[in-house]
C-alpha cells in the first residue's frame, strides 16, 4: 500500500470538482483530485452556465474556452410549453440570446449589467473543458480511474482510503483538508455520516440522450427545453442534432423499457432518431445537507445539495461553492487565514442552497401545474394565462448575481438597512457581503478584470489613502492589491472610497476613510476573529 500527501485532495472531478482543484491552483496550492471514471460521462446533466458563473470562470481565464465550445451565441434560449406537437405551443417562454443580451449590457453602464452573459454547453462538454484544464495545470495531481473509499479524520488532518487502477491498488492519501465533490449519491458524505433535509418526496425518471435531425422536432420553431404533457422535457443540446428527453417513472415501475416510444407518444408525433447515445435513471429530489463541513472534510456541490435539473441551479451552485471554499482552503494552507474562515463557508453556501431549493420548488412546481391543469381539460386560454403569470421564473437577473453573505463571520457588518434585492435585476451595491457591480472603464475593460487573485482594495478617494493600508496589510502576511481608480463610472455605483474585494467579487469592508480599527476589519475579515 502506497502513500500520498497532499494540502487538499478533492473527491470528484465533475465541473465542480475541476473548479476547486483550478481555484486551489489560482492561489499556488496543489492538491490531488481523484476521480473513479477514466473519462468523463458522455449523458449530459445540464446546459445553462449563468452569468455568474461564467464571471467566475472568468477569473479562471476559462470563461472563453467555454463559450468556443458552448452553443452558438446567436441561439435563444427559449421554454416552450405543448399539450402534444400535433397543435400549436399553448406558451412560449422567449429568452434572449448570448449576443443579444450581450447587446443589452453594452447599452448601459452603471452596475446593473454583468460582465458575462449566460452561456449554454452541455455539462458533459462541460466536465471535458474543465477537467482537461485541470489535467494540464502542473500544481493539480489529477488522478483518473481512482476511487476514494473511506476516511479516517485526523488531529490535523485526514487520512484517506483510494483504490487505484489496475495493480495500483489500495492506497492512502494523508491530506490537510478533504472536499467531497463526489455528487448527489457522495461517498464523502456517507463516510461523514451527514443526513440530508429533503422538501417533498424523490421522484424517479428516465433520461435519453439521442441525436435526430428530423425537422419534426422543429415543427414549432427553436426551443432549449420544450415542457409537455404527462411530465415530458425535451432539451436541445447542441442546436444541432443533439437531444435528451426525460419522463417521470412510476413508483411502481423500476424502469422504462423503451424511453423513445414514451417520448414519441408524449409528444404526439412519429419522430426518427439517428442514434441512441445512454439512457440514465435518475432521482429527483430538493435536498441540502445538515451541515457542510465534519472537521477538516467539505461537502461541495452535488454532494451537499440536490436539485431538479430545470432551471440549472445545481451545477452553477456547485460552481460558487468550489470559488467560496477554495479561496478560503488556499488563504490557510498559506497561512494568512484564520479558523473562521473555513467556519465561514457553510455559513454562507449552506443558507444560499436553502434560498435555491426554493426557488427550484418554484419552477418545478409551475411544471406540475401545467400537467394537473392539461389533465383536468384546462383551455389553451387558461393555461397560457396561467403560464404568463410564471414568466419571472426564467427572468431572474437578480436571483442569479444577487447572493448575499451579509450574516458572514467574515464580513465587515455595516449598520442599516440593506439595499433592496430585486428577482429580475441587479441592484449595484457595495454593501458588505454583497457581490460587486460590473462597471467597463474608459478604455473598455472591466473593473472586475483589475481584481487580483487574493485580496483588492479598491481605492477611489484620488488621495491613494488605501496604499498604506494595504501596506500594513501585506507586513502582516496578508496578500492584498491596492487598485486605486479614478472612473466616475466605479465611483457612481461602488458607493465608497474604499471597498475591499475578495477573491470571489464579494465585499469584505467598505469606507470612506481609512479606519482607526484597521486590524481588526483585517482580524475579522481574514478569518482570525468575529468580532
């Protein structure tokens, strides 16, 4: 039996797994990242990458990677929903496209807009782009074909069991830190022996992943998902020939056996496909686990909550909790991080899946509708109307760039009231805990561009009053930018002279005039205090 140290291994190198590894990376700490497939899933698990997430990969510089790779910025993104393709769509759901929101954003300046738009890609194109970036970067161990099976907690540490392939064998892992980004069904999480809150019963289904070029899927026009009778979801993959389509599977049914004639009767029409690609069983399920963390091991996405695939909550949840912990698990590899600061991330992301369980409840919920109302003859009429009621759940901007850490052990609390949040927009605020609003500069760049990977102090004041703080900043060890800027565009949105960014966009502090209290905003912030 063979042995391994490293700072961090991570379970799972799905996106979420990659992007922890690669945010480790983006602060100089290596880690091990083992995964038990030697090549990634070829069933596709979701689609849409928000724009927040791509602002974070953004940081990771894969932000343009993605979008090569990614559906055509031209393609919409529109829901239409059917009683059957033999009539017209009783409601279409119209979302713009990446280019024509894109549009939108260049036509105003003032931190309502993003610096990305969503992206569609399906996750198993995804899962390549991420892990192949994982595997080229020299501080990530990327090892395929391992399976983690068990771990042991340590003093200072824990001790993992992997098996590897072939005559590799079992071997063992003695890490610092261990992230579970093992998925839904997450060994990680068994091993922690950590229960799930589940809202509602788990439901079965049937996912088929197919390609057909017959213009029959087309009849009425372009559609990302098309939501039909009988609990039916057809999604366009690629905008080319690429599908998967998922039925609901009866308790009393163990599996579907020909999930293509389910689908054909569902719609209503004789369709060809060209070619079978896999058929998945899956569970659908609200769940988020008790707790986050079990000493020096992390639950990290799929593994710490699980949601429906409509609406692509989960994967870019996982992809904001990998940023949230990864920066937190480098900065006390490093040394500059104090014990609060890996208190503070179950603090944060744990509350921040409570509020996407529900708004997943939401969209599901308008889906269950649609298929009561349709079996209890509901008109066209009635069911559009309904429908036109549930818009905002496809329109929500502010759902998506609006998390706040406001309670966060780690964040400088501000006394006041809040700004307000809105579901459909951003409302630019530098409030502490608060993401920061996206503002281009002069000469075209974006603010968020200026950021460093550790620590900014963004300095407006045109007195350079931040430089000696953020000297006495880095005499304590602690790696922070001084960006001093002089845009009336920042300045008219950040609301302060000076605010303090962390690594993953959000306020740490803000003020107008240097503290007198400065090492204490650092204590607290750093992770060494709460108060």
């Amino acid at each position: 039996m063979g042995t391994h140290a490293t700072p961090v291994l991570i379970v799972g190198a799905g996106p979420v797994g990659a992007v922890l590894a690669l945010e480790l990376a983006h602060h100089n700490v290596p880690c091990i990242l083992v995964e038990r497939s030697v090549r990634p899933s070829p069933h596709p698990k979701m689609d849409f990458v928000t724009g927040r997430s791509m602002e974070l990969l953004r940081r990771l510089g894969l932000a343009d990677v993605v979008r090569d790779r990614g559906v055509h910025p031209d393609h919409s993104m529109d829901f239409l929903w059917t009683r059957g393709f033999d009539e017209p769509p009783v409601m279409v759901w119209h979302r713009p496209s990446v280019n024509q929101v894109r549009q939108r954003y260049l036509a105003v300046n003032d931190g309502s807009s993003p610096a990305e738009p969503y992206q569609r890609v399906p996750g198993s194109l995804l899962e390549v782009i991420l892990r192949d970036a994982a595997r080229e970067h020299p501080l990530i161990d990327l090892r395929e074909g391992w399976t983690f099976s068990d771990l042991r907690q340590e003093p200072d540490g824990v001790t993992a069991t992997v098996i590897g392939p072939g005559s590799i064998g079992r071997q063992t892992v003695r890490a610092r830190f261990l992230a579970g980004c093992d998925g839904s069904r997450s060994t990680v999480r068994r091993c922690l022996d950590i229960p799930v809150d589940t809202l509602g019963e788990p439901t079965q289904h049937s996912s088929v992943y197919f390609t057909s070029s017959d213009p029959e899927l087309r009849r009425h026009g372009r559609a990302f998902v098309t939501i039909g009778p009988v609990g039916l979801t057809l999604v366009s993959r690629d905008e080319k020939a690429a599908w998967t389509a998922s039925i609901p599977i009866p308790a009393d049914q163990p599996h579907t056996a020909n999930p293509i004639s389910a689908i054909r009767e569902r719609l209503g029409i004789d369709f060809m496909v060209d070619n079978v690609i896999s058929v998945a069983q899956w569970e659908g399920t609200l769940s988020v686990a008790t707790q986050y963390r079990a000493g020096s091991a992390f639950l990290v996405g799929d593994a710490a909550h699980q949601f429906y695939p409509t609406g692509g909550i989960g994967a870019n949840a996982g992809i904001a909790d990998a940023v949230d912990l990864g920066w937190k698990l480098a900065a006390t590899v490093n040394g500059w991080g104090g014990p609060y600061l890996l208190t503070s991330y179950e603090m944060e992301r744990r509350p921040a899946a409570l509020v996407y369980r529900e708004l997943g409840a939401g969209l599901l919920e308008v889906s269950r509708r649609f298929q009561r109302l349709t079996a209890a003859g509901a008109s066209r009429e009635q069911l559009a109307g309904v429908l036109e009621q549930e818009y905002h759940h496809v329109d929500n901007l502010g759902a998506q760039f609006g998390t706040r850490y406001t309670q966060s052990p780690v964040v400088w609390p501000e006394r006041g009231s809040a700004p307000s949040w809105y579901w459909d927009r951003i409302n630019p605020t530098t409030w502490p805990g608060c993401r920061v609003p996206s503002v281009r500069l002069a000469g075209g760049d974006q603010v968020l561009d200026l950021l460093g990977g550790d620590l900014s102090l963004v300095d407006l004041s045109g007195r350079g009053i931040g430089e000696t703080l953020v000297k006495e900043a880095r005499q304590r060890g602690i790696p922070m930018n001084h960006v001093p800027l002089g845009e009336p565009a920042v300045r008219s949105c950040w609301e302060r002279d000076l605010v303090l960014v962390r690594p993953d966009q959000h306020v740490a502090w803000r003020d107008d005039e240097a503290p007198h209290n400065w090492d204490d905003v650092l204590d607290r912030v750093t992770g060494h205090r709460t108060t």
